[in-house]
C-alpha cells in the first residue's frame, strides 16, 4: 500500500467516525428533546456528507497519485464544488419538504457541512505540510 493510499484511507476512515458521531448525538438528542422533526435532516445531511467524503478522498487519491502538482487546483475545486452541492441539496429539500422545514434542516446540515469542511481542511493541510 502506498503513502497515498494509506493517506485517502485515513482520510474516510476520520471522516466516517465524524459523520457516524455527529449522526448518533444527533438521534441522542432527538429522542432525549424529543425533537423529531430532525431526523429526515440528519439522515440527509449524513448521506451527503459521506457522499461528498467518499468522492474527495478518492479524487485526491487520484490526483495525488497521477498528477500532485494540480493538487492547489483540486483544494480550490472541491471546495467550489462542495459548497454548489450543498446549495443544490438545500434547494431540492426545499422544493420538497417546503418553507416551515427549513430552519431546522439548514442548522441541521450546516453541523454537518461545517465539520466536514473543517475536518477536510486540516487534514490536507497537514497532509500538505509534510510533503
């Protein structure tokens, strides 16, 4: 196994426990509040942050392996690419669930994006350091 393989590796692995931890306070939380209506956000917002995860490791992978000079452009990219995901994903939940949902889907999924994002970003910075 290459550094890079055990790098992206790592990378999903962290990000998993991440996504699998904010999801199991998340149902604490509802079932201790009994605070229902957040659970179609928290299964949303998980299944997007592990679906944005599993792409960005295995991009950089790719990346780093074939081409490690582009890798300022993929970190610029993906983070555009995130973000215009996000919004899309916001907008569709909307279109379908409707106005008076929004607030709790929105700080739902901003916990989720805003750990992924920061987790994402130091990870690569340090990874980037080292080399």
């Amino acid at each position: 196994m290459t550094d890079t393989d055990r790098i992206s590796k790592q990378y999903l692995k962290q990000q998993l426990m991440f996504v699998v931890a904010l999801f199991l306070v998340a149902l604490l939380v509802a079932n201790a509040w009994s605070i229902h209506e957040i659970v179609t956000p928290v299964i949303v917002s998980a299944l997007f942050t592990l679906a944005v995860s599993v792409v960005a490791g295995l991009v950089w992978k790719r990346i780093a392996k074939n081409n490690a000079d582009q890798l300022p452009t993929y970190y610029t990219a993906a983070s555009g690419f995130r973000l215009l995901l996000a919004l899309a994903v916001m907008f569709v939940y909307y279109l379908i669930m409707g106005r008076s949902n929004m607030l709790v889907f929105f700080l739902v999924f901003m916990v989720f994006y805003l750990v992924s994002l920061t987790h994402h970003s130091i990870f690569f910075a340090k990874v980037s350091n080292r080399s």
